[in-house]
C-alpha cells in the first residue's frame, strides 16, 4: 500500500471518530472506535482464513454454515479447530462484522446480536492456548452504556453509523505489509486520542519518535532481539516499535489500567503477532512482577513520570528492590521501576526507558540509589535529554536512560542534551528524523560534540557527588552578541521619525473628513 493510501485510511479513520462522537469525549469514544475497528479486522481476517482452508473442498466459509448435509456438521468442527489452533479464535457467519451490517441494512436493532458476536468471539478461546490473549479483550465495549445516547433507539443509531463508516473503508487482511498498515493506522488513531485528550489518553502513549529512539538503541548490538518487555506497556506501541526495529521474536509486557490492557492486545493482534508470541499482563508492575525471575534481552518504557507506590516494608527483602539500600521514595516512584526493570535485564541486554529529569540530581533515598547504580553496579551507559513539550498531557522536559550490565570498570557515562534540536508543530515539540538519526548515531558511536555531548569519567561523575544533571557535563551555554547602543538609537530616532509623518498624515485625513479641525 502506498503512503498516500496510507495517509487516507489514516484520515478516514479519524474522519468518522470526529463525525460520530457528538457529545462523546475523545478517550470515551476511543475505546468503542478502536474495539469495532478490531472486532472487523477479526471478521475480515477469519473469512480469509477459513476460506483458504476451504479451497478443496470447493465450498465458501459462509455457505458451509447453511448446509443441512451430515458431512457438512463434521467439516464444521474442523475447520473450527483448525481456525482455533491457527489464528486463536472462531467467529460463526452469523457473528460476521459484514453480517451486522447487513442487519443494518434491513433497519434492525443490531445492539443484542452485537453483544452476542463480541462475546462469542471471547468464548470461542475457552480452553485453548490463546484464551489468555484473548480473554475480556472487549469488555470495555458497553452497548447499554448512556454515553451512546439516551434511549435504545439513539444507541443503535450511534453504533450502527459508526459500524457503516468503517464498513467504507477498507484494511485488507490478506497480505502481511498491509496488517502493518492496519496495525500503522491504529496507533495513528490512539496517538489522536492522546492528542486530543490530555493526559488521560497521553499517559498510556509514547510518541512514535521517542519510541523509535529507543527501539534503535536497545537494538544497537543484536542481528536479533529474543525478546523484548516493557513493564508499562500501555497501548503497546513502544513494545511494538522496539520488536519490529530489534526483530524480536517473543514480546512481553505488563499493564496496570485494564482498560489500556486491552488496547494492548488488540494492538499485539492488529499487528500480526502471533497469540503464541506475546504475553501482556494486567497488574501492578511494582506490586505484582508477573514475570519472576525471567530476564530480557531488550527492556523499554516510558513509566508514570514520578508516580506513587505503596514502598511497603516488604519490598525491602524483594530482590528487586533490596540490594540498593533504599526504596524509592513513596511519593516519586521513578527508581523503583527503574530496579525493576534492571532486574529483568539480562547480562548482555540494553535497557532505555524515560524519566523526569529529577531522577539525574534528586537527593535522599533517590541519591542513594544513584550513586549504588553507578559507583557500585556502573550500569548507566549514556543520559539523553530531550525537547520539552513532546508528551502528551505534560510539558516537562524528560530524558532517557540508557542501562548496561557488561560494562568495563572504565567505561564513561555518555551525556547528550538534544534537549535544543526540535520542530515546533503547533503546540507540541516534535522530533524529525534528522534529530532522531543524530542521537541514536552520537549514543552507537559515543560520539563527543561541542554543545551537544560529552563522555563523563567516573572521576568527573564522583567529583560531582554522583549528579548526572545534564548541564553539569555538557555546556549549552550560547553568548549574547554585545549589544550596539549607537545603532539601536539610531534605529529608534527612525521610527520615531516614521510615525511622526504618520500622525501628520493621519491628522490630514481626519481634517479632510471634518472630524479634526
């Protein structure tokens, strides 16, 4: 598919989420956007894969469930099996997206039978390998909900313009590049929400340019990523970004908001990630690691800036948490999610994740925990700091860390302030790819340019008591020109020459019209 029909799925997409909303928020009417867009991408892709497997037998996925024949019952149930082992779900013809909007067509009230397919959908995994990935994945979809309209009338209508915009459109699912499309045109749709709703929908949203930057730096090093886990895996996007850049083969990822969760996994899906290659958890990464002891070659997030966690006395015996001698505080939670992740990173891996820049020099419990990680464990390999203003929902300037545990005792500390080179679109700071490509090239190369990075020895860190503000190492500091006072008066004595024959003019023409005399 070409970029231009890219760019007009693209808006199509975003072209019905602004005609039907109405009154709807952005990240209200999101998830029943996104979750139809899904549930017809699964319609399109089950009749496909069903009717391939059908080829032989010369008969259509549709016409088979209307044959009465014996032999027709048996072929039913293979070929449901065969689906259920090979795509991870069964949708029976008459829970097709294409039969609802047939329904529509004949003017029904599509809400009971719509319900029905979305759970079929869900129920078809019971059982079965997939069920985990696929369990509760349209639980946010709530057809009675009163934010579709006041009455059952009003709600079928919502629904059912919305089901036929999409149907005008078509994602194809049958060749791989244009999955990736699809999967391209969901995020682009996720990151509108973000745009449009603050920092409710920007908290589970990393920008694609931040993601791109730290896909390509934990990818710096490996033909081939073995896997990839991100703790606060949100949307998926940046787990997605980092597998395709690091071509890894498993994806795991845990994600505390439920709705978010199932977001997640339909990104996971929409994307063609097999269910047998990904695991995305719902729950409290700090409360509950369901990942064990398990260690990755990739780790990257972007956690709640400086969020609170309960710091209970039991994390003091977690061997995530215990070793560096202090729990991160209760009340900014940034180094308890980045031990976390350490604890998941294996030996030769790269960790990157984005902080608030009060991670470099907060003191206290934070200090503490700095000066373990670099004194004692040397795994910080580089310090990013980035534009302000590229988050959605928050303007603060950030930064990235990048981690290592195959460090040389005489490795330095790699800063760059790429904190200046950005392009300002409207009210947000976005990174192009020229700045991207500056900062992954100055990070893989260890690059040192004049006010943009420097490489910090140890001795210079510890002579700054182990703060790794940026401006510490790297100056940006840019001289005024002198000021000529000569010339800035001559340039006032011409102005206000300027308008003094303006007045004149002005007051010529007020007496013309006989307002002055």
């Amino acid at each position: 598919m070409s970029e231009e029909l890219q760019q007009k799925l693209r808006d199509q997409l975003w072209e019905v989420a602004n005609k039907l909303r109405g009154n709807m928020s952005a990240s209200d009417f999101m998830y029943f956007t996104l979750g139809f867009i899904f549930y017809k991408y699964l319609s399109e892709k089950i009749e496909a894969y069903a009717n391939g497997a059908l080829a032989d037998d010369e008969v259509s996925f549709k016409n088979l469930w209307e044959m009465n024949a014996p032999e027709a019952d048996e072929l039913r149930e293979e070929l449901k099996k065969q689906c259920i082992e090979g795509v991870g779900y069964f949708i029976e013809p008459t829970f097709l997206f294409s039969s609802i909007i047939d329904r529509i067509k004949r003017k029904e009230n599509i809400l009971p039978i719509l319900e029905r397919s979305l759970k079929r959908i869900e129920d078809s995994t019971l059982g079965h390998d997939s069920e985990e990935d696929f369990g509760g994945l349209f639980s946010d979809i709530d057809l009675a909900s009163p934010k579709l309209g006041k009455t059952s009338e009003d709600k079928n209508a919502l629904v059912s313009n919305v089901l036929l915009a999409l149907d005008d459109i078509s994602f194809g699912v049958e060749a791989s590049e244009q999955i990736d499309i699809l999967g391209d045109a969901y995020e682009y749709m996720i990151g509108q929400f973000a745009a449009g709703a603050g920092k409710k929908a920007g908290e589970f949203y990393t920008p694609q340019e931040v993601s791109q930057i730290l896909a390509e730096i934990v990818s710096i090093g490996h033909a081939r990523l073995r896997n990839v886990y991100d703790p606060t895996c949100g949307s998926g996007s940046l787990l997605l970004r980092a597998a395709k850049v690091g071509h890894a083969v498993y994806i795991y990822g845990q994600e505390k908001n439920p709705t978010t969760y199932n977001l997640a996994r339909m990104n996971m899906l929409l994307h063609g990630i097999k269910f047998s290659n990904f695991k995305i958890e719902n729950g409290d990464t700090l409360e509950w690691d369901a990942f064990g002891d398990a260690q990755f070659d990739a780790v990257v997030a972007n956690p709640p800036f400086s969020a609170e966690w309960s710091a209970a006395d039991k994390f003091n015996s977690d061997d995530r948490f215990s070793k560096a001698g202090r729990l991160a505080p209760k009340k900014t939670a940034d180094y308890a999610f980045i031990l976390h992740m350490l604890y998941h990173l294996n030996e030769g891996g790269t960790m990157a994740c984005v902080a608030p820049h009060g991670v470099l020099f907060r003191g206290n419990a934070e200090g503490v925990i700095r000066r373990f990680l670099i004194e004692k464990k040397n795994y910080i390999d580089a310090i990013i700091g980035l534009p302000a203003n590229i988050f959605y929902g928050t303007s603060i300037p950030t930064c990235i860390l990048v981690f290592k545990k195959c460090r040389r005792e005489d490795d330095d500390i790699l800063f760059i302030d790429a904190s200046k080179e950005f392009e300002k679109v409207k009210t947000q700071n976005k990174l192009r790819p020229q700045h991207i490509q500056k900062i992954v090239e100055t990070y893989r190369d260890r690059k040192e340019l004049e006010k943009y990075s420097h490489r910090a020895t140890m001795q210079e860190i510890a002579e700054n008591d182990y703060n790794l503000n940026i401006p510490r190492y790297v100056d940006t500091f840019e001289e005024e020109e002198p000021i000529d006072i000569k010339a800035v008066m001559a340039e006032i004595k011409e102005l206000e020459a300027k308008r003094a024959e303006l007045d004149k003019e002005i007051d010529a023409y007020l007496k013309e019209l006989g307002i002055l005399e």
